[in-house]
C-alpha cells in the first residue's frame, strides 16, 4: 500500500476490529430509532467479514457508503451517530496511509460517537462521555495506537464528538 508510510493488512484489521466494537455497541440506537432500515447492520457485517480474515472488496466499500447515506437520513442526532459509525467500520478496511489529521477519524470517531451517544442518553451528561472514551482508551491494543501514532494529532474542533475524539486520540498517544 503506497502512501506516507506502510499499513499491513493486519494492522487494518486491529484498526477495523476497534471501530467495528465501537459502532457493534450502539447498532441497537439506529436499529430502534429507524426500525427496517439494514443498511448500518450490512456495513458493520462486512467490517467483521475483514476483520475476520477475508479480503477488502467492494462490499466493504458500498455498505460503507449506505450507513453513511442512512446516517445522513436518520430523523436524530443518536441514530445519526450510531450509522456514521457502522460506516466508519465498513471503510476502515480502507485506511489511508497519508499523514493527514482527518485520517484520525476513521480510526477514532466511531468510539466518541458512541460516548457522545452515551451523553445523550444521560441527559447531556458529559461524565458519562468522558466514562466512555476511558472504556475506549482501555480497549485500544498496542498494534491500534501504534498506528494511530503514524497520523498526526486529531483535529480540534467545537462540536463534542470531535472534542470526544481528540480527548481518546490525546490519551491514547499518553499511553505510549
């Protein structure tokens, strides 16, 4: 794989199995908030299919870009989280080699989607959001940080989720 620096099969697999287990957790807010539409379930699927050994193939790349059309429909914020991310774990098969900060979210935002999601559910709480990105940090394996720590830092911004992400990306480097 051509690109600023070399990605391995394996090490896409670690990084589409942590964004897969992220959008795996909240499936169930998308799947209640927009009852029938399989679209973020076919995406999460074929991110497992990758993870689990098969090659990356046009699957994951279509079913990716129907969650992300289903997120773009989804009638809440929460079922718009919840189908971004089984987007986000259908293309992460397809992570880019290229030291760019945005790159960062296909690693990382699936998982403070969720923790904003967990906010969400508590009310607004953002101790909840911060429990989350803990329980994230707490998941991400060596191989995972390894190669977050080949892009640059996550770029800031105002909205929580990009505020959630580079609080995971900003600890996730700490642990190194």
């Amino acid at each position: 794989m051509s690109g600023d620096f070399e990605l391995s099969m394996e090490e896409l697999r670690v990084v589409a199995r942590f964004v897969a287990e992220s959008a795996q957790d909240v499936l169930p807010v998308f799947e209640q908030a927009v009852p029938g539409d399989p679209r973020p379930r076919a995406a999460i699927e074929a991110a497992w299919e990758f993870v689990n050994g098969a090659g990356r193939t046009k699957l994951q790349r279509v079913t990716s870009l129907d969650a992300h059309r289903a997120a773009k429909e989804a009638g809440t914020e929460v079922a718009r989280l919840a189908a971004r991310s089984a987007g986000d774990a259908a293309s992460a098969a397809y992570l880019h080699p290229i030291s760019r900060a945005t790159q960062v979210g296909h690693i990382l935002r699936a998982a403070a989607s969720a923790a904003r999601i967990a906010e969400l559910d508590a009310g607004g709480d953002p101790a909840v959001g911060d429990m989350m990105i803990d329980q994230a940090r707490r998941r991400a394996t060596p191989v995972l940080i390894s190669v977050l720590s080949r892009y640059p830092s996550a770029p800031t911004a105002k909205n929580r989720v990009a505020q959630l992400m580079s609080d995971l990306d900003s600890s996730l480097r700490a642990s190194r």
